[in-house]
C-alpha cells in the first residue's frame, strides 16, 4: 500500500476512510470523468436515427467540429459567424464577470477576515441566507428587480435620474449584475481563508514604515492572497461561461449564451453529437484559458486547491 493511503488510513480509520475514499472515487469517476467521456465519444459520432445507431454508418467523423467553424455544407458563409461570435461573446463575458466578482468581493473578503466583531459574524450570514433560495428563483428574482417596472426602475425615475423606464435587461446589465451575484459567495470565501490566515503584524509593519494602504495590498496582501484569488476567480470563470439559467431568464433578445446554443442542439434539435461537440469545445477552452493564465500569473494548481 502507498505511504500516502496508509497515512490516510491511520488518520481516518479503515471503515470510515474507505467510505470516504469510495465517495470521492464514486463522484470523481462516475459523476464527472464517465459522463465527459461519454459526451467525447458523442462529439465525434454523426447524428443518426436510433435502429442506426451502432450500424455501418455510425463511425468516428469531425463534421460535428467543422459544423461550429465552418457552418452547414453549401451555406451562404465561408464561416459560421453566428455561432462563433456567441462562443467568443460567451467567453468575453464570463471575463468580465469574473473581473467584476474580483473587484467586489476582495474588499469584502479583507474586511470579514482582518476585522473582529459579533458584526462579523452578522454580515457573513446576510451573504449565506440568500443562497437557501433556488438559483432560478432567485434569477426571477432579479429579473422583476430590473424590469421596466421594477424597483430598480421605479427608484430612478422618481429620483429623476431618467425620464423613463431603462430597459436593463435588453442592454445585458440584469444578465452580468445576475451572474455576478450567482456565484458571489465562491469569490468572497476563498480570498477570505487565505487573509484570515495573514499575519496582521505584517501589515502593520507596513503602515509603520509608511507604506499606503495602495501599496500594502499591492505588496503584502494580495502576493499572499494570489491562492484564493486563482481560486475563486477559476470557480466563477468556469460557472460563469458554463451557465444556463441565468442567461435563459435575465438575457435580452440579442445575448444568447454559448451554452443556449447547446440546449438547443440537445433538445430542439435533438442533435445529440452536435450538442456534445460544442460542449466539448467550451470545456476545453475553458480550461485552456484558465492553466495559461495560472503560467502568466505563475499559480499552480497547488495554490487553487488550498
């Protein structure tokens, strides 16, 4: 037996770690690397009817990929443009709710980790509370707060701020303000376990030395919290590109979400291969675009998994 699972075991015991051990095996295997095989397999299958399915026409063929680049056989276009700018559009977007996720809840996650207080405690159930509700509950939530007669609405125009209603959900502010807040809680907690663990002798010997608060959280805090911010920033990346409902209840008539596009071919078009290609393709991309940005920033995933 490997030194790791006999250190393993003699912390855990054998009945309750191998139970625990059979679960982690169970989700990682069966929940997540089976399925994404099995829709890999799909990609490269072409879209048949049922009695043909594992017949002599059911080989291994790229046209389900060449479909999201190049479109139908014999269309009007060199390329298919819809497609690729939605997949393009999608990506640019789950960026910009990361960054924005970032922006909010670092402030956030400093405060609830180097301030002392039964406050404390208070604010951080008023983050969870929310999150007992249903996400689509809670995206109809939002949508009625950004209506044309919402309350956000009704508070602008009485305080003057506009003439009329502003239509947020047309302009995609309800969609990114929805994702944002979704996936709130997995930015604030992970930046926030990794500065609850910084020593605040090391700040206050930078404010002794007279360094700006600028500079003390360019220097000392965020060099420290580089872990949780590669954490958070990959969950929300991740969440973000690959979400559903939000982009179904919140998006206007012209931000359809890659992954929109992927229900369509699952259940409208009961394209089954071509639904599973273009799966493929953001899951690979995505995790392309988060391991070169952990070279750029230099994080391993050491770092994301603490």
């Amino acid at each position: 037996m490997p030194r790791f699972l006999r250190e393993y075991f003699n912390r855990n015991g054998v009945g309750l770690g191998s139970v625990m051990l059979g679960l982690v095996l169970f989700w990682t295997i069966g929940l997540i690397i089976l399925p994404q095989l099995s829709m890999l397999d799909f990609s490269f299958r072409p879209n048949l009817p049922p009695p043909e399915i594992g017949g002599p026409k059911d080989l291994y063929t790229l046209e389900n990929y060449k479909y999201l680049i190049f479109g139908p056989e014999g269309g009007s276009q060199d390329y298919n443009a819809v497609d690729l700018k939605v997949f393009y559009r999608t990506l640019i977007a789950a960026v910009l709710v990361t960054l924005f996720n970032l922006m909010l809840c670092y402030p956030i996650a400093y405060y609830l980790a180097q301030t002392n207080g039964n406050h404390i405690r208070i604010l951080a159930l008023m983050l969870i509370i929310p999150y007992w509700i249903n996400e689509i509950l809670r995206a109809f939530a939002l949508r009625i707060i950004f209506g044309e007669s919402g309350v956000l609405n009704n508070l602008l125009v009485g305080a003057g701020v506009f003439d009329t209603p502003f239509d947020f959900i047309r302009n995609d502010i309800a969609l990114y303000a929805g994702l944002g807040y979704a996936y709130i809680l997995l930015m604030i907690f992970p930046i926030y376990n990794v500065i609850e663990s910084l020593d605040r002798n090391q700040i206050e010997a930078a404010r002794d030395m007279g360094a700006s608060w600028t500079r003390i959280h360019r220097r000392v805090v965020i060099p420290y919290a580089k872990p949780g911010i590669s954490s958070g920033c990959t969950m929300v990346f991740m969440l973000s590109a690959g979400a559903l409902a939000a982009p179904q209840i919140l998006g206007g008539p012209s931000s359809l979400w890659f992954t929109q596009l992927i229900y369509q071919q699952f259940n409208d078009n009961s394209d089954w291969p071509q639904g599973a290609a273009y799966a493929v393709v953001l899951l690979v991309t995505c995790i392309l675009l988060v391991l070169a940005l952990m070279r750029v920033f230099k994080v391993n995933m050491g770092d994301i998994g603490k």
